[in-house]
C-alpha cells in the first residue's frame, strides 16, 4: 500500500486525538461577511507575461500541478514546476529559496523581465514570502490557490495536541506564528497583481477565509460558480479554477469574475 500523503497523515493524527478525547476536532465552514472590493494594481502598458512558475502544497506533491501547467502550456505559456526541498513539510523559507532558483533560471532562460506565480495552499505562501524577500520587481502577477495566508486551525490543532508531527512548515502555517504576523504586516505588496481563489468548502485550510489577501482580487469559486462542490484538495486540477488561473495569466489586467462568468468557464 503507497505511503500516505503528509496531510492525510496529519488529518489521521487528528482525527486519533480526537477519538482519545484530548481534542475534539470538527470541520466548520463559517460565515463570513465580504468586505468591499478590494483595489487591485494593474500591469503597467506594454507588460508582457513572462514564464509561469507553480508552486506545490504542503507534502510537496507536483502531479497535482501538471494539468494546470498543461493548460497554461497550451495557452502558450513558459511553465516550470516547483520542486520544493524535501517533502514540502519543512520551512517555508527554504521553498522560497528554492522557488527564487528557479525563476532566476526561467528569466535566463526566456530572456524576459518578469515571472507569474501559482502557489497550491502553501505554495501560495511560499510565493509570498519569496516576493516579500526583495522580488516584487520580479513578479508580475501572483495566483494562491487555497492559501492559508492567515493560517488553518487544522495545524493549530496539530501543533496543540500532536506537536511531534508538526513539523517547520506545519507551525509555521499556525493562526499567528511569527512567520505569519510577519508577512501580513503587508499582505500584497506595490508592484505586483495579487489574485486570490479559494472554495468555501475547504476543510483543510480553516477557516476557508483565511484566503482572503487584502489588496488582492479575491475569488471565492462559489462566488462564481455558485453551485460548485470543491474540496481544497479538488482546487489544483478543478476544470474551473485551472480556466480562472489561465484567464487570470493570459489577460493583460486582472479580471473580475461573477456568476455571469460560470457557464464559459466550464463550471
């Protein structure tokens, strides 16, 4: 039998706790009122879209990444996946690092001026603290797709009660560890588009408004497709989310997506 996933391990590490009653964990999908729209930086004119650099979840895996590297391919795009040191579960630091090589080695490979990057959940992390750590000048435009950015009760929990099994990048991913307090003192920094999409079904990243990026486009996929049925571990290969991504990367603005846009993009 293959090996489990670190986030199923994790999940199966917490569902354990809870049996022996130190915890009892429960999956809860809050309500939230939705701030205004937020504003959003446009490209500068004549900007054009470089290589696509896609970056994995917690456990590192990048298979769940090919389809929507495939599509972005097909749209024509330069599209590196990120393999992130060990098996994704150590710090978040070191992924940016590794992220930071490869997109040194996209721009000289293509020649271009900038980089678009997709983070998977804490991918999207990773591409946050990889442009807070001086590339802004670098980025174009970066898409997180189910991002803990103000981190998942789910590795609060883990830490609590099962702290052996958290490791660097599971604590870092705790509601206000030092790493997150830090990068949110500016959530979206000048000189880059920022798009955020999530589901609000998501049980892995609690709650699923932890998403949320202020300065972001933000995009709940409900909030365009109001029907969909998507786990966080659905959101990577989603026909719909891979055609947002795609729209979002091709397009020479950021663009606002409502229920009007469902049908057209597959949902």
């Amino acid at each position: 039998m293959p090996a489990a996933s670190p986030t199923r391990r994790l999940l199966l590490v917490l569902l354990a706790v809870a049996v022996l009653g130190a915890a009892a964990l429960a999956v809860v999908l809050l309500t939230r009122e939705h701030g205004p729209a937020a504003s959003v930086r446009l490209p500068a004119a004549g900007e054009e879209p470089g290589p696509v650099l896609l970056v994995p979840g917690y456990g590192g895996n990048t298979a769940v990444l090919e389809p929507l590297a495939d599509r972005l391919r097909a749209a024509g795009r330069d599209v590196t996946v990120i393999a992130v040191p060990g098996d994704g579960t150590g710090d978040l630091r070191e992924s940016a690092a590794v992220l930071d090589a490869g997109a040194r080695a996209a721009l000289e490979r293509t020649g271009a001026e900038s980089v678009d990057v997709v983070g998977y959940s804490a991918g999207g992390l990773v591409a946050r603290i990889w442009v807070a750590d001086g590339n802004a000048d670098v980025a174009r435009r970066v898409v997180t797709l189910g991002a803990p950015h103000h981190g998942t009760e789910l590795a609060g929990f883990a830490g609590a009660f099962a702290a052996d099994r958290c490791p660097d990048g599971c604590r870092q991913m705790v509601p206000g560890s030092d790493l997150l307090v830090g990068l949110n003192e500016d959530e979206t920094p000048d000189g880059v588009d920022w798009v955020s999409l999530w589901t609000e079904q998501d049980s892995v990243v609690t709650p699923p408004g932890s998403a949320r990026l202020d300065g972001a486009l933000n995009l709940p996929v409900q909030s365009i497709c109001a029907g969909a049925r998507l786990t966080h571990q659905g959101l990577p290969t989603a026909p719909v989310v891979t055609a947002i991504v795609v729209e979002q990367l091709t397009a020479d603005e950021v663009v606002p997506l409502a229920a009007a846009d469902c049908a057209r993009l597959g949902g």
